[in-house]
C-alpha cells in the first residue's frame, strides 16, 4: 500500500480475503504531527490497541486514537496482521 497524506488503512489492505461488508473497515489513517510538519504518522483508529517495533528493536503500544511514526523499519501488529514501512 502506498503511504500518502490523509491515506487511510482499510480492512482490506490487511486482509484481502475480508468480506465485503468489512473491507471498507478504518483501521488507520496517515496523519501530520501537530507541530513538525515534517513528521508523518500512522494513527490508529481501531479499538485495539497495536504493537509496533522500531528499526532498532524497540517496541511501543498504540492505542486507539494515538499514533506512532512512520519510518523504514518499522513493523506493526494491527490485531495479528504484520505490516512493515518499506521504501
């Protein structure tokens, strides 16, 4: 999937093979931070909270509603799919 401002991560994008009634489902959207306009992050807008890994091996939660950076390496668990941020 490609990364765009105001993208948004559909159910879908996950999970191919989701029905159709659920492929439209939000689970993210691309976000600018407040105050860097140079920094993107991927917001989190599902109930659950994710499991993201950095490049350099630390792991943080997102919760609903919070959002972690985008940068190569990054790996996150969005309810047991596994994505990583490839250039």
């Amino acid at each position: 999937m490609l990364l765009t401002r105001n993208a948004t991560l559909l159910e879908r994008h996950l999970n191919p093979a989701t029905p159709d009634e659920q492929a439209s489902t939000v689970l993210g959207q691309i976000v600018q931070h407040p105050t860097d306009p140079q920094v993107f992050g991927l917001l989190n807008m599902t109930a659950a909270p994710w499991s993201a890994t950095f490049a350099d091996g630390t792991m943080q939660e997102v919760p609903s509603q919070r959002a972690v950076p985008i940068n190569l390496g990054l790996r996150l668990n969005i309810a047991g799919t596994l994505g990583e941020m490839v250039a």
